[in-house]
C-alpha cells in the first residue's frame, strides 16, 4: 500500500534545505562583493555614553521595561497593569526593574536588544495594588450536540507605580 503512494510524495528541493552561513549565499544581481570574514564577525557597539541624555533640555527621560517577557514603555510617575499576580510582592513592597532594552527622550533614545546594563539607570516602583479583573464569562458550545458549557475567569493582576527613573 505504501509503495503505490510513494511516487505521489514531492521531492525534497535542494534549495530549500538550511544553508550554513548566509554570507555563502551567491548573489546573482549584485555588482559589490560581500567579505566571508565581515560577515562573520559584525561589528560591536559599546557606546554606554549617556551625556547627551543627562544634558538634555528636555528632562522627561522614558525607558522600555522587560517583565516577564512582555515590554512596557514607562516614564516617572506612570501606573502599569502587570497581567498577573507578582507572588512575591505585597502592597507597599518596593520593586527595583533592573530588564532595561531603550531609555531616551524626546531629543535622544539608548537601545540595546539585549539589555542595557544595570549600572547606567535606576528605576524603582511600588506594588499600589493586587487585584482580579471582571468576571468574564464564555458560553462554549459542545460540537455535535445541543449542549452549551458556561465558562467563568477572573484573572488577577498587579498594579505599580513607577516611582524613580533617572541615569546614574
């Protein structure tokens, strides 16, 4: 059975298969030549000067925050609502977010994917509240059947007040 339905399976294209290195990759339309060795090694940034920020005449300093994987752009003052209950956390506890990706204001922004490093900003919140959302409620039909389910979730969430941001 197995042998009849063998021819009817596609081949497997070469050039889909994963290539070692993209550098390796001809380019057919292009007149400049690319460097193995440029390609292998990019270049590393380490710019960690931050005195046009600290000089700056806008004072309103922002910064993009990691928690728990998802990002969140807060300035001082602001109040964040964290999708989840912090465990650890009470009311009235002070958190130290120290998972920075972009700090900058309106004339100049610092980015780095990977994280900046701790030393250059400080920036300290407060648990204001620990909370559940509405009730929500979904009506699940069964398939095949008359049959509906009635399905409830309160989700909890944390709220903080962002209270320092500032650059060492």
């Amino acid at each position: 059975m197995m042998q009849r339905f063998a021819s009817l399976r596609a081949p497997v294209s070469k050039l889909l298969t994963p290539r070692p290195a993209f550098a390796s990759i001809p380019r057919l339309f292009s007149t400049s030549t690319i460097s193995q060795q440029a390609a292998a090694e990019p270049e590393a940034k380490t710019v960690t000067d931050l005195t046009p920020l600290k000089l700056s005449p806008s004072a309103s300093l922002y910064a993009t925050i990691k928690v728990h994987g998802r990002q969140f752009l807060v300035t001082e003052g602001d109040i964040i609502n964290l999708p989840y209950n912090v465990k650890e956390a009470d009311i009235g506890d002070k958190l130290h977010l120290n998972d920075v990706v972009t700090i900058g204001n309106r004339d100049f922004t610092y980015h780095q994917s990977e994280g900046i490093s701790q030393d250059l900003y400080k920036i300290s919140c407060t648990v204001i509240e620990k909370t559940k959302k509405q009730l929500s409620k979904r009506i699940i039909k069964q398939k095949r059947t008359r049959e509906y389910r009635r399905a409830f979730n309160k989700s909890p969430y944390t709220v903080v007040r962002v209270n320092e941001l500032k650059l060492n």
